[in-house]
C-alpha cells in the first residue's frame, strides 16, 4: 500500500466519528487506513477543544509548509561536512 496524505474529508470523518465514540480501530477499518495512522492524525492535530477537521488540516498545512526540502537539506548536510575542524584557541 503507498502512502497518501489524509484529505479534508476523512479529516472530517475522523471528527464526527470521535465525536460519536467510535473507536479509532473502527475509524481506520471505514477509511482503509492503518490504525496507526489515525493515532498519529489525532495526535498530532488535537487541540484544546480536542479533534477539529479544520484545525487539523490547518495544522498538517503548516507542518508541510514548514518542513525542510530534502535537497537543500542535503546540500547543507554536504557543507558543512566538507568544512575542515578548526582547533579550538586556548
């Protein structure tokens, strides 16, 4: 099974599915999603006033907006990698 990101309609599932008491093995069974999955989804997007769909779309934006990109990451992994170790003056 490949990956894909939840899209603002299972997010809302997840919402109102909580809101009802289902358990998130039965909200992950609906979706066709590893268990697991939902756990970090709820997790990772509850707030103070607990799982929101909009919130957490909001949340998972931000989080992707705001992650590194693997070149540039890469690039400066490779930089600083080749910077020779200066000796510490005493």
């Amino acid at each position: 099974m490949s990956y894909t990101h939840l899209c603002p309609e299972e997010r809302y599932y997840i919402e109102i599915e909580l809101k009802k008491g289902t358990s998130q093995n039965k909200i992950a069974e609906a979706l066709e999603r590893s268990q697991s999955n939902i756990s970090r989804e709820i997790k990772r997007n509850t707030g103070q006033r607990g799982y929101r769909h909009k919130q957490a779309e909001d949340f998972s934006q931000e989080r992707h907006k705001n992650k590194p990109s693997g070149s540039r990451y890469f690039c400066e992994s490779l930089f600083w990698a080749s910077q020779p170790k200066q000796a510490a003056k005493t």
